[in-house]
C-alpha cells in the first residue's frame, strides 16, 4: 500500500499560468466573452459612422447600416473571429501587430452584437496587454497601452453610440485594459528586481571565494616559494637549515591542500539540494587567535613577526574575527614577499566598540604595491589583490582602512572594524 505523503509527491502538477503561451488564454476568453455577449444582444444593432471635414473629405463622410439580419451578424462574428485567431497566434513573435489584431476583431464583436457589458468583448485585449507588459520592453509596453486607449476612445467617439448620459463605454473597456497593464508591469519589475538580485549575489560569492583564495592559498603559496628560495641557497652550505626549510615547505603545503578541500567541499555543499548535513566536520574558520600560529609561520619564512594585545580579550563575531586574521595574513604576505624586512609589528587592539588593527614594517616602503606599483583599484601592477580584498573586507564591515608607506621608511596597513 502506497502511503499518501509518497503517492502525492508523484502526482504531476498543473501546469502554472506563467508557463502557458498567450493564445492558451486569448481565445478562450474571446469565445467566452463573445458567447456571453450573445446571450444579452440586442437583435437589431444600428450602425451609425461619422467623419468630420477633413484633408481628403471635404464634405466629410457618414454611413449607416442595420445589423439585424443574420448573414451579415454572422460575417461580422466571423470576421471578429479571423483575426482575434491571428492576433493570438502573433502575441509572441509581433505583440503589437497582434495586439491591433485583437483590437480590431473586439471593436467588430462589440459593434455586431452590443450587450450591456461592452468590456467583455476587450478581455483578450486585456490578456494581451498583460503579457506585452509582463514579458516585453518598457517601450512596447507603453505603445500597447496607447493603442488599447486609442482604439477605445476612436470606438467611442467616432462610432458613436453612448449608453446613457453619464456612462460611456470607453470607461469599462480603458479601467480593465490599465489594470492589466498595471499587473503584467509590476510582475515583469519583480522579475528584473529578482534577477538583478540573483546577479548581485552571484557576483558578490564570487568576491568572496577570490578574497579567501587569495588570503589563504596566496599566502601559503607566497610562504612555500620563499622558503624554497631559501633552501636552494643554503642547501650545500648549511644543509640543517635546508632541511628545515624543506620540511615547513611540506607542513604548509599541507595546510594549503587541506584549505582547498574545506572550499571544495563548502561550495559542493551549497549547490546540493536539501541542504544534506556533510559526512566529515568543517574546520572551524580562522581567526585573531590564530595570529600566533601565524606568526610562527613568517618567523620559518625569515621575517620575525612581534604581535602585541591590547585591551581585554573578547569573542568576536564570526566574520569579524575571520577578517581581522585575513587582514594580519595578508599584510605579514606582503611583508614577507616584498618589503624585504626582516621584522614586522602586528597590533591588535580591542577598544569597547572596535576592534583596531595595525601592521608595521622598517622594510622597503613600496614594496608592498609590487614592482610596477600600485593601481587605481589598489592592486598591484604585478596582478596582486592584496590591498584590494583588504579595503573590500573592511568596506563590507563598515569598517575603517588606510594602508600605505610611512615618511620614514617602511609600510603600514592599519584597519578598524566595529566589534
């Protein structure tokens, strides 16, 4: 026995009313609205049609006709019926060609059979405009709306045949014709709004996996190829340091590889489908308590790094805690890559609402910004982030950063993030 949780989860959906092409509503609703009309028409309808004076008519132009007999009912219905057919048919490849269609085909149904409620025989006008204003430009929405007005005031006006003295007809067909326009246009700037969000996102992920490639696989990098450097130097002199070098090389490579595997997994995880809880525990992220460590690991790479605290101690928020490491991480890389310093200074200071952090070196103060110095974005001219992910870490914080050599000789990066 199949239980009723599993039997409904394979019952096949209906189809949703987005999904449906124009014509699927169109033409039932002319069918309908015509099939009404006719129960309430007015067995003989009189046509009366008046043109002014104008270029062309100098003496203008008038016709009238009585629609009482039942051949000419039945042209007209059938001509209404051609191009609303038409019109439907070309809503998606030529909207306005088809919108004019079905403008034609309802103004022929409402004069042929004229029943107290003239604004059914425009209800495909009305989807029609939806679906213009919905799924098309902002331009041809606008046109489609001028035309559906246009046609109901020339249907009023030169037509001619008001329904009372305070009422008249073009009323009930322009108010449905401006609501719908009104629907489809907010549902397409909802769906602009949504994919101009989805895009946001999207490109604000990106950022963020680059700055943790670059604070944490850039900086391992930058520590291995330095102490490889110095292992080739000193490996036939002072073989004890070389196998030193040689075995930090191995220690972060490590470190390195076991980064990218927490990425990997963490971006796997966020594409799968219902959020299934992960068969192996995430690290836990870096943060200002790792400083020391990461110290340890210039001090292998040849740069003496001094941390000092000041003030009490706190938890820090997660983001706060992680930025603040990627901060130090990034600033000791580059004194370790390119100030050419053998010491640094890292600060961290936890004030009641901030928490301030400053690195400081004696070494080369350009340095920092590469060979070819610095961009206009604050990258290097090299093809380095550095600077650039620290300013956009602390931004996104609403923090405070400055970084940049001192008079004196040597490069500071200080940063202040609300904590």
């Amino acid at each position: 026995m199949v239980r009723a949780g599993r039997y409904h989860q394979r019952m096949p959906g209906l189809p949703s009313i987005k999904h449906l092409p124009p014509y699927a509503l169109t033409i039932p609703a002319w069918a309908v609205a015509t099939g009404y009309t006719l129960l309430t028409w007015h067995s003989a309808t009189r046509i009366d049609l008046q043109l002014p004076p104008g270029p062309g008519l100098p003496n203008g132009y008038r016709y009238e006709a009585q629609l009482g007999e039942p051949h000419a009912t039945l042209l007209t219905l059938a001509a209404g019926a051609a191009v609303t057919l038409i019109g439907s048919a070309l809503l998606r490849r030529a909207p306005l060609w088809a919108l004019g269609l079905l403008l034609a085909g309802a103004s022929a149904t409402s004069l042929t059979v004229q029943g107290p409620l003239v604004y059914m025989n425009f209800l495909p006008v009305d989807i029609a405009l939806y679906f213009i204003a919905a799924h098309r430009t902002r331009r041809a929405s606008n046109a489609a709306l001028a035309m559906a007005i246009g046609t109901a005031v020339f249907y009023t006006t030169v037509w001619a045949h008001p329904l009372g003295s305070y009422y008249l007809p073009e009323f009930d067909v322009i108010l449905p014709c401006v609501i719908f326009w009104l629907v489809g246009s907010s549902s397409r700037q909802a769906r602009e709004h949504a994919e101009s969000l989805a895009a946001q996102t999207a490109t604000a992920e990106r950022l963020r996996i680059s700055r943790e490639l670059h604070d944490s696989v850039a900086h391992n990098i930058g520590i291995v190829a330095v102490l490889a450097g110095a292992a080739g130097r000193v490996i036939q002199t002072q073989p004890q340091e070389a196998r030193e070098a040689l075995s930090s090389i191995e220690t972060t490579s490590r470190d390195t590889l076991t980064g990218l595997q927490t990425m990997l997994r963490a971006l796997r995880s966020a594409d799968e489908a219902g959020g299934a809880e992960q068969d192996t525990a995430t690290p836990p992220a870096p943060g200002v308590a790792d400083v020391d460590r990461l110290a340890g690991q210039a001090l292998s790479a040849g740069v003496r790094v001094e941390v000092s605290w000041r003030g009490r101690r706190r938890p820090l928020p997660p983001e706060i805690d992680l930025s603040a490491y990627r901060i130090v991480q990034e600033a000791v890389t580059n004194v370790v890559r390119h100030s050419g310093a053998d010491a640094c200074r890292v600060e961290i200071g936890f004030e009641p609402e901030e928490l301030a952090i400053e690195i400081v070196d004696d070494g080369r103060g350009a340095g920092h910004l590469g060979a070819g110095g610095t961009a206009g974005d604050g990258s290097t001219a090299e093809g380095g982030f550095g600077l650039l992910g620290m300013r956009e870490r602390v931004a996104m914080l609403s923090g405070q950063f400055s970084a940049g050599p001192l008079p004196t000789g040597g490069f500071r990066v200080a940063a202040r993030l609300p904590a």
